[in-house]
C-alpha cells in the first residue's frame, strides 16, 4: 500500500490530503502538523481579533471527525530531517516516518528581527491562535499599540487592530507602506488613508530597541536604557519603543510582523534543492522523485516574470496543493504557474497589485492619479506584464487577467498608454481571439 507523508497542516495540506483520498481511496495517508490546534487558517486570524468568527471559524474543516472519515492519520510534530535514500521523515518526537511519496507543505513562519528587549513579554508577532489569543488579550479599546511592518501581512493585522479600538502607531522601515507590492504614490496614498483613520504611521523608521518598564533587574534594565539612549524608562506602560529617528513611543503591547520566510531549514543537509524556497518543476516535484512541495514554502515558475518565485498567497497554496497530490498519485499534472496577486483592503481602501508592478527594463507604462485613486500600467511590449491599483475597485478583475493571460494588446496598449482606465473595453476586445473569452465574462461578473 502506498504511504503518502504530508508535512504541514495548513490548507496546502490538507487540500493535499483530501485530492490524494478522493483519487486514491485505498492508499494511506499521514498529515504531520506542528500545533495542537485542528488546521485552521492563518488568513483567518485577523477576522477573529475583528470578532466576526470564534476560533472555531477559523478551522480548515468544520466537520468534526472530518479527517478521521478520510482515514487521514494525523501526527502532532515537527520535521527535523529528511533522508532521501532511506525514504523517511525524522520527527522531534524522535519517532520517523516512512514514506513512498511525500509532501513538503511546510509554510512560513515569521522573521524575528534582531532587536534589544524582542523577547520581552507583551511583544507577539501575529501568526499562531496563540499569538491571536495573547493579542485579544492585549489589545484593549485605549490600549498603546505599536505594530513593526507594514507589509500586506502588516496591514491585514493593522486593521484587525483598527477595529479593537486601540491607540495604533505601525513603524516600517522602507520609505512607503506596503513597499513590496506598491510604488511610491501607491504606497504614499495608503500612508495618508491610514493617518487621516487616526493611524500613527512612521515609514522610512526602525524600531531600535524595546525597553520593559516591569524588569526584575532594575540595574539590568538601566543599563540597556543608557545603552540604547533611552534614559529613564517610561514608568506609566509596561514597554517603551525607540524608533531610529529618535522618537520613544509608549506601548502597552508591540506586534511583529517585519516579513515570513520558508519553514525549510530541516532540509538543509537533505540533498533537496532548496534557493527561496524548496525548488520545484511543472509538476510540483522536487529534484528528488516522489518528494513534492506545495505552498508557502514552494518556490515555482511564474509565466509573467519568467523566475521561480514563493508567492505565498492561499489560492495559489491550494492550486499548488492539489497539482502535486494529483502527481504523487500518478496522475500526470502540469502546474499552469504563479503569479505575484494582491488584493488589499486597509482601513476601507482598495488596493491591488499583480505581476512585474516596477516594471520590466526597457518596457513601457502609463499612470494616472486623480480623486484619490491610482493607477499605474506596466508593458512589455504590447503585453500587460504588471499594475498598481489604488481605489480602482472595478478593474481589479480585467487586469489580473491581463497580466495572468498574457494578452497581446496591439494597438490597445497605446490606448491605455493614453487612458489607463479603458482596461475593459483593452481586455474585451483583445482576448476574445486570443482565447480569453471565458475569462472575461468571468471578471465582468465580479
């Protein structure tokens, strides 16, 4: 009987888990998850700091039983190695796995910034029901809250934040919020969005140190203020910040979300090809046959930029997911490709990033700014290889299928070079002899 291993619990996962039951139902199948917890939804943390979902709402698979009912055994661990040659997962349990095919569906986990007084209590980053429960905890209506980053995953939890009624200042360290998905306008117009909301936002800032107020080494504790020039500890909230433009801000509670990586360092010494992330074909294969990798931890093709890139987006997860169980159950499966999508809602402002968003060299592009929306077009050639959107709601769906379908535009790209906004009249009259024609009645429906 083949033996599928699946490491992590996550919706890569567990969308693996079941493709792999409902084509192989006599095949076993063990998912391996490092938290006690059921698979939940990371994505889902936010809405349940907002209060609209328990932490039951935040669970993959509502059903109880529901992978028992699959006959999915489930192991609470985490990898430490992999040996290809002998064909099984070492566990911290100190137990191993054998495997005929397995699945390294291992996500990320947050980067933890080298900063003085990182490990004092009260400051969290974001990203377990654990972190969520000490957050709720925290992060009272009044409360002092400082947030470092404002990345996409940033602001997702900045307005989660938001919404608890909380004092909120976000410190990010590149000169604009959201510097990884929006130029300098976008992210400049989402900056001004969120402080005209009451958000305090300090970019081109990091924190330097963070300072207890609650030490139980009073000396210890003066001699990091000094260090750090700080001076006396503020004596009226449990942690002071200091931001490397000299600024100390009082905190209640401080929140890091300064970026994720891969979760692959138990592969280091594997013989399993690993840059960003772990290295994959079409197929979602490692270059070790029958070991797979799906998710956050995936590094695939992308069409558009034509590299391997992590794009650690669920929909991508779960596409990913289901293309590598499909391979791993003999069902000859090519992966169509990634690309760099997002979607943003900060504070009630839209916005939205696909594909090459800076541009690619010698290529073209066309911008518009006016009542407060954004739009900014990139080309290459007479192809739609990238954009940034701001406030521009009802184009959101014409131009990731611009971007994703590679539609040759011909003359229309000097239309849009002329006006950005015709991109529906642009994608209605090009793709529908290119193919895309399905497609764009998808996106008018949206």
């Amino acid at each position: 009987m083949t033996h599928h291993v699946i490491l992590g619990a996550g919706p890569a996962g567990v969308i693996a888990a079941e493709t792999i039951r409902k084509h192989a139902p006599h095949d076993r199948i063990t998912l391996v998850g490092d938290e006690a917890e059921p698979p939940y939804s990371r994505m889902a943390i936010p809405y349940l700091l907002i209060g609209n979902i328990d932490e039951r709402g935040t669970y993959l698979r509502k059903t109880a039983g529901h992978f028992k009912h699959l006959n999915v055994t489930q192991v609470t661990a985490r990898a430490e190695s992999v040996d290809v040659a002998a064909r099984h997962v070492v566990l911290d349990n100190g137990s191993t796995l054998g495997f005929d095919t397995l699945l390294i569906a291992t996500g990320s986990r947050p980067v933890r910034p080298p900063i003085p007084g990182i490990d004092s209590a009260g400051v969290h980053p974001c990203w377990t029901l654990d972190d969520a429960r000490a957050i709720m905890a925290l992060a009272q209506p009044g409360a002092r809250v400082l947030q470092m980053g404002a990345g996409f995953i940033g602001c997702i939890i900045m307005e989660a934040l938001a919404s608890r009624g909380v004092d909120l200042s976000v410190v990010e360290m590149g000169d604009r919020m959201v510097p990884r998905m929006m130029g300098p306008v976008a992210g400049g117009m989402i900056r001004d969005w969120c402080e005209a909301k009451g958000v305090h936002v300090f970019t081109g800032a990091k924190v330097e140190a963070i300072v207890p107020s609650g030490s139980t080494n009073p000396g210890l504790l003066a001699k990091l203020s000094e260090a750090i020039g700080l001076g006396d500890p503020a004596t009226d909230a449990p942690l002071t910040v200091r931001l490397s433009n000299g600024q100390k801000i009082a905190a209640d509670l401080v929140i890091s979300a300064t970026g994720v990586k891969p979760c692959i360092d138990f592969l280091k010494s594997s013989g399993i090809t690993c840059l960003q992330g772990v290295l994959t074909d079409e197929h979602l294969q490692t270059n070790v046959p029958g070991i797979y990798a799906a998710g956050d931890c995936a590094e695939a093709f992308d069409k558009v930029s034509g590299t391997t890139i992590v794009s650690a987006i669920q929909p991508n997860a779960a596409e990913q997911a289901r293309v590598a169980a499909l391979n791993m159950v003999g069902q000859h499966t090519a992966l169509k490709g990634v690309t760099q999508i997002n979607v943003l809602d900060t504070l009630g402002l839209i916005s939205a990033s696909f594909g090459n968003w800076q541009g690619v060299p010698g290529g073209e592009h066309a911008e518009l700014t006016a009542d407060g929306r954004h739009l900014s077009l990139q080309f290459n050639g007479d192809v739609l290889v990238g954009c940034n959107s701001v406030g521009w709601t009802e184009h959101v769906g014409v131009m990731r299928g611009l971007v994703e379908g590679q539609v040759r535009l011909g003359a229309w790209k000097d239309k849009l070079r002329q006006d950005p906004t015709r991109l529906m009249d642009a994608y209605l009259a090009c793709a529908q002899g290119q193919g895309q024609w399905s497609g764009a009645a998808d996106h008018r429906r949206r």
